[in-house]
C-alpha cells in the first residue's frame, strides 16, 4: 500500500503538495509570508495543466513550470495581497471592550467606583479621576468584571 503511495503521477504529487503548502500557509501562517502561498498556487496551476495535457507530466518539467508559476503569481499578485492584508488602520476603531464610549449614569472616583451593565454583564468602573455623571467616557483597560475608564475626547 505505501508502494501505491510512492507510485502516482507527477500531477497528482503536485496536487497534494500543492493543497497541503496552502493549507499550512492560512492555518499556520495566515497568509503572512506568501511564500508558500505561491508556491502552492503554482503547484495547483501546474497540476491541472498536465491534467489537461497543456504541458508534459514529467517531473523535470514540473520543477521548470512551478517555478515559472510561482515568479509569475508572485509578480501578480504581490501588491494586491499585500495591501490586502496590510489594510487600513482607524483609531476610532473599537477592538474588543477597549475603546468602547458610554455615558456614567453615577459620578465616580478613584475612592467610589460605579457599575455599568454592558453585554449581559454588569460591569464595575474605575476611574483615576473625579468623572461626575453625563459624562462621556472611553474604556481604557478591561479586566474580568471591570472597565477602567477615561474622559473622552470629542
């Protein structure tokens, strides 16, 4: 049964490794080096072009048409993926509790802490000021059960 294994086409060695280096590189990498994702793209492409006879299953001209493949995908698509991943970046963006904006229905002090019932969860405030009630304030640091906060800024 291994010798089975050992025994099929170049196309369908491509395929595997091809699968297998994408896999690797979204679970493990999540896309952050590329390297493996065109490699196995290439792999994938040049499979299914000896799949369909474009260009002769031998493994030299494997090794020869990956590589070309992959130049080719890399010089394509470097930019696009790049920015893709790189993104846009938003300071008024809230990540998880931090950032999160509400108005205090208490006045609160270092000494006096308030609560604050937000997500099915009543929260305790701490400030490291006086913040007197009306007040919009920011979460500045969520711990279990508590948001330490801040005056925001407009």
């Amino acid at each position: 049964m291994i010798q089975d294994f050992f025994l099929i086409s170049t196309t369908h060695w491509l395929l595997w490794i091809g699968i297998t280096l994408l896999i690797l590189e979204v679970a493990f990498f999540g896309i952050a080096t590329f390297v493996l994702f065109f490699i196995g793209l290439a792999m994938l492409v040049v499979a299914g072009l000896m799949g369909i006879e474009i260009i002769p299953g031998d493994p030299q001209t494997a090794i020869i048409a990956v590589s070309i493949v992959t130049l080719l995908s890399a010089a394509a698509l470097w930019r696009p993926l790049r920015r893709l991943q790189s993104g846009t970046t938003n300071a008024n963006n809230e990540v998880g509790f931090f950032g999160h904006r509400f108005q205090l229905e208490m006045d609160i002090s270092p000494d006096k802490p308030g609560q604050y019932f937000y997500s099915g969860i009543s929260w305790i405030i701490q400030a490291n000021e006086l913040i007197e009630k009306k007040t919009l304030v920011q979460v500045i640091h969520a711990d279990v059960g508590i948001f330490r906060v801040k005056i925001a800024k407009a």
